[in-house]
C-alpha cells in the first residue's frame, strides 16, 4: 500500500464528480478504500433511527466519502500535486507546483 499524500485537516479541491470545483477541509481519511470524506462534499440524506446519541431520530444530511484520486491539494489557493523529499533525516510532503515544504 503506498503512503497517502493527502491527510486530515488539509484544504482540498474536488476536480471530479458531481460536486466539481467545490472546496473543503478534509474530515477523514481512509487508505483501505482509498477515500477521503471533505467537508460539505458529496452530502446524502440518511434515515437514522432514534437512538441515545439521537434522541429525535429523523433525516439527516452527512457528507459521504469520496475517492481520492477525485481531491486536489490547495496550496495558498492553488491546486497542486503533492511530493515527498527528504530533508536532513525528515521526509517531508512538498507543493509540486512552488516547490515549497508543506508540513
């Protein structure tokens, strides 16, 4: 499995799908299915039973995940890719298009 380049709490842009050029702060993130659930993207309506966490119950709307390969990175409000480099003995992720260090 190789390392994913995109992590929780990164600003990203959806360059696919129905909700093309949206924006968002990624939520979670999972390497298994390779998918990545952004805020206020892919929203769906789901029936959820009452329960102690929900007393009401009721429809709610939650975003769904998204495949990863549909997210870019923003870097200062630009999409870019993402590449790793090796700094003293850090490896660090890398804005592909400014060359700068991003974490």
């Amino acid at each position: 499995m190789s390392t994913f380049k995109i992590k929780t709490g990164d600003t990203v842009k959806v360059i696919a799908g129905k909700d093309k050029d949206k924006e968002g702060k990624v939520i979670s993130v999972n390497p298994k299915n390779s998918t990545v659930v952004v805020e206020g993207v892919n929203m769906i309506t789901k029936h959820e039973k009452p329960s102690m966490a929900n007393q009401q119950g009721g429809i709610v709307n939650k975003e769904a995940p998204i495949q990863v390969s549909n997210v870019m990175y923003l870097h200062k409000g630009t999409p870019t890719r993402i590449g790793f480099k090796v700094e003293g003995d850090k490896k660090v992720r890398i804005a592909k298009k400014t060359g700068e260090v991003i974490d």
